[in-house]
C-alpha cells in the first residue's frame, strides 16, 4: 500500500531539503507541527500519567478497589505497570503501520482512541473493568511517539531536529505536571457532583474530553494528508494488533491471580510479551525491519530506554506517595512538591534539544551530551536517595529542589537520544526503530511501578525503591558509554 502524501516518504524527504536551504528566521510550518504534537504530547502524557495521583488518594481515602487491598501499593503499582503493558506492546506495530499509512494518520488515530478510553475510565467499577480500560488506553496511546518522532525527523531542518524533539515532548512534562498538581482540584471539583467515593471519576472524564478535542484540533489540521479510507483501514489493523495484546495482557493478569503469582511475577511475565514480540517481529519481518533491530548501536540505545523510563514512571507514578511518606505532608502539598519533577521538563526537553544542535554544530557529538546529562542525574538521583535515607524528617523544600534538578537534567537528555536515534536509523525505517526503542525501553514503565510499590509494602518506606531507581540509572550510564556514533559530516 502506499504511503499516504505528505507522511515521510521521498517526497517529504525532498521537501526538507528545500525547506533547510530557506531562510529560517519567522515561523514555518514545521513550527505549527512543533505546536500541534506538544498538545498531543501534553493530552496523552496526562491521561497516562493520571493512575498514579489517582491510586495514591484512592489508597490515602480508602476508597475504591483499593480500598480492602492488603497490599495496596504492590496492587495500584501493578495497575500501572499494565497500562504500561499495552502502551508497550503497540510501541512497534505503531510504528510500522505509521510507515505503512502515514504518520499523521496513525496520530490523529492514537488521539482519539486515547481520549475515548480515558472517559470511559470514568463509568468503570471494579477493578478488572479498570485494569481492562486502562490496557485498552494505553494501547490506543502506544501508537503516538513513535510516528510523532519520525514525523518530526520528516519535516524539520536537520540543524533544529533535536531542539524539534525537545520542544514537542515538553509536553509530556506538561502533562505529567498537569495530572500530578491538578488532580487535587479535579476530585474537588468532582464531590460537587459526585459522592465522596466516586469523585476520582471526575479526573478522567475531564482528561479524556482535553483529549478529544486536541484529537480533533489535529485532525483538521491534518485534515489534507487524512482519508477516511486510511484512517479506517490504519484504525482497524491497530484494532487488530490491539485485540490480541489485550488478550494476552489480561491472559497473563488472569493466569498469574489464579495461580497466586504476586505482583511482581505478573509484572515479570507481562514483560516477557515484550520480549516475545520482540522475536516474533524479528521471525516474522527480519529482512524487512533487521536494519532496527540487529545494529548493534541502536540495540544499546534501546536498553539504555529501559533504565530512562524506569526512572521516568517510577517519580511521575509514585512521586506524590513518595513526598507525601517522606515529609508527612497533605496530598496536596505532596502534589504541588512532586510537580517540580515533572515541571523540570518545561525547561529541561527544550533547553536539551537547542543545547544538543548547538553542540553538533560545535563539534561535541550528541553522544557525548546524553552521557554528560545522564551522568549528572545519576548523581543527583544518587543524592536524593541518600536524603531520604539520612534525613529524619525531610523538607518539602530540599526534596522539591532536588528532584527538580535531577529532573531537569533528565529531561534534556531525551531530546537528545531521540535524534542520536533518527541519525543511527535508516530514513525509511525511523518509524519501526522508534517503535523498538519505546518497546523495549517500556519494559521499565511496566516494572517500575510495580516493584517499587511491592519494596513499599515490604520495607514500610520508599527509600529502597529509591536507591532501586538510582543504581538502574547508573547501569544506562554504563550502556551508553558503549555506543559508536559518528556526528553527520555537515550539519
């Protein structure tokens, strides 16, 4: 089938070319697109980033599903890590149907699909029924980075690429900011129509119409390079992989309670359907998407994700739990302290992404940067563990600086390493080497909220979970040392 106009295909390639060689003072295009995917980024980074606020008041209340639990932590950081699942298991064939229809398509797709199961969270009890929509959102959601990445590599100037990456996933640091601090409000918000039990609804109906209307903001935008035919046909093979990892994402689930498996154990397994796909896909396509999967720079890049994400969903699921223990502080201002961890990507993705062009430019190598950046959060991440360990009472305020520097840092280093990806990557396959990066680097998100609950329950604290969180940082350092890259000849 063939490449839907406008998407990355030879004739937006050329069009880079001829857009690099214009004058680039004053907005262009691809300014517009910046814009459009950071509201993207920002919708669907609030919806994902939501269950973690969510499940702590629901655990600190007593209420809902978690409310008899006997370990409620280990049980809401495993409904986290099964979102995480199914917005893991379509990382890749996102990707490679955004290759196949066009990345815009699969966008616009990703959007609406995730706006519609975050409202539907809202009309869901019990808990199976919360764990099965929340799968269903992350799957629908699992589609987004990998064609926003290689749409952004499409359309924009290689000199800006990486302050391009940088600016548009800002949004993901809005969005967790935005779940983190103003989930307070929205259950506030939420008792004034509900009751006190059923106010968390509230939140996702709220999210998932923002995400509706930015899906549809999108679309018409896009609305020149969209068919009905495509977006149908793009919708219902998405459809497709996503009903058979929904199946074995809750076969798993079901398998593993049935068995009295902890957990961590169903955690593990669900990581296990990564690794599976993973060979499937390499079985299946290997002539066809082996340039992603056995360059063996891009195969390191890609475990050093794991440890980016692990860390990543570790503070933005567990960051208001860990304040609130830490400091015995009021939701809310645990709320407000752990919202300077997300709020450190609003300066840290774009000042990354510029700093990161600026240094190609310079000679330094985008290689050299990321390990720069790394290096220091794992210092201060190192730092912040040994606060919480020594500290008899921490302040609100030490921990809110600290976690806003290591964030910071944290943040600048993505833009970074997904244009050092684009670079590795051969043109025509971005979108599939973006998909496996998210894959495996999902493998993280998947266990991170789970084990660091379950070492919570265990130990009667966060410390462990967080010294947990500082030596896997300290392991993706050691991995990306060992990456080749060579800079672009001319930039």
């Amino acid at each position: 089938m063939k490449a839907v106009p406008g998407d990355p295909s030879s004739a937006e390639q050329s069009t880079e070319t001829a857009e690099t060689s214009q004058e680039r003072r004053g907005w262009r295009s691809w300014h517009t697109l910046w814009v459009l995917l950071l509201l993207g980024w920002t919708v669907s980074a609030a919806d994902r980033a939501v269950t973690g606020p969510v499940v702590t008041w629901m655990i600190d209340n007593g209420v809902g599903f978690l409310a008899d639990a006997e370990n409620p932590h280990a049980l809401g950081g495993l409904v986290g890590g099964l979102f995480f699942a199914g917005y893991m298991l379509t990382q890749f064939p996102g990707g490679y149907l955004g290759d196949r229809y066009g990345h815009r398509t699969l966008i616009v797709v990703s959007l609406l699909w995730a706006g519609v199961a975050t409202m539907l969270t809202g009309f869901i009890g019990g808990l199976v029924a919360f764990i099965v929509v929340r799968v269903v959102t992350g799957l629908g959601e699992g589609a987004f980075y990998s064609n926003d990445r290689t749409l952004i590599t499409a359309t924009t100037p290689e000199r800006d690429r990486s302050l391009a990456m940088g600016v548009v996933i800002t949004g993901l640091s809005l969005g967790i900011t935005i779940a983190i601090v103003f989930t307070p409000e929205l259950v506030a918000f939420g008792e004034m129509f509900l009751a006190h039990v059923e106010a968390w609804r509230m939140v996702f109906w709220v999210l998932g119409l923002a995400t509706i209307v930015v899906g549809g903001i999108v679309a018409w935008w896009f609305r020149s390079h969209l068919t009905l035919g495509g977006l149908s046909r793009a919708t219902l093979h998405l459809g497709a992989y996503s009903a058979v990892s929904l199946a074995l994402v809750m076969a798993v689930y079901w398998l593993g309670t049935s068995a009295g498996l902890s957990e961590l154990w169903i955690a593990l397994l669900e990581v296990a359907l990564a690794v599976g796909l993973v060979l499937f896909a390499l079985a299946r396509k290997g002539t066809e998407i082996g340039p992603v999967i056995k360059n063996r720079d891009l195969f390191l890049l890609y475990i050093c994700n794991i440890a980016i994400l692990w860390n990543l969903w570790f503070f933005s699921f567990w960051s208001v739990s860990i304040v609130a223990g830490a400091a015995d502080s009021s939701f809310m201002s645990a709320a407000l302290t752990a919202g300077f961890n997300a709020g450190a990507g609003i300066l840290g993705f774009p000042a990354g992404g510029w700093l990161s062009d600026y240094g190609l430019r310079r000679g330094w190598g985008r290689k050299e940067m990321m390990l720069t950046f790394t290096g220091i959060q794992a210092v201060l991440t190192v730092a912040f563990a040994w606060y919480l360990s020594a500290a008899a009472h921490p302040s609100l305020w030490v921990m809110g600086l600290l976690l806003f520097t290591a964030s910071l840092f944290f943040n600048a280093l993505q833009p970074v390493g997904h244009a050092l990806t684009a670079e590795l990557a051969p043109a025509r396959l971005r979108g599939s080497a973006f998909g496996m990066e998210n894959l495996i680097g999902e493998m993280g998100a998947v266990l991170s909220p789970a084990i660091s609950g379950v070492l919570r329950d265990s130990t009667g604290d966060w410390t462990a979970a967080v010294w947990m969180d500082a030596a896997i940082v300290v392991v993706g350092f050691c991995i990306l040392t060992q990456v080749r890259y060579r800079p672009p000849a001319e930039v």
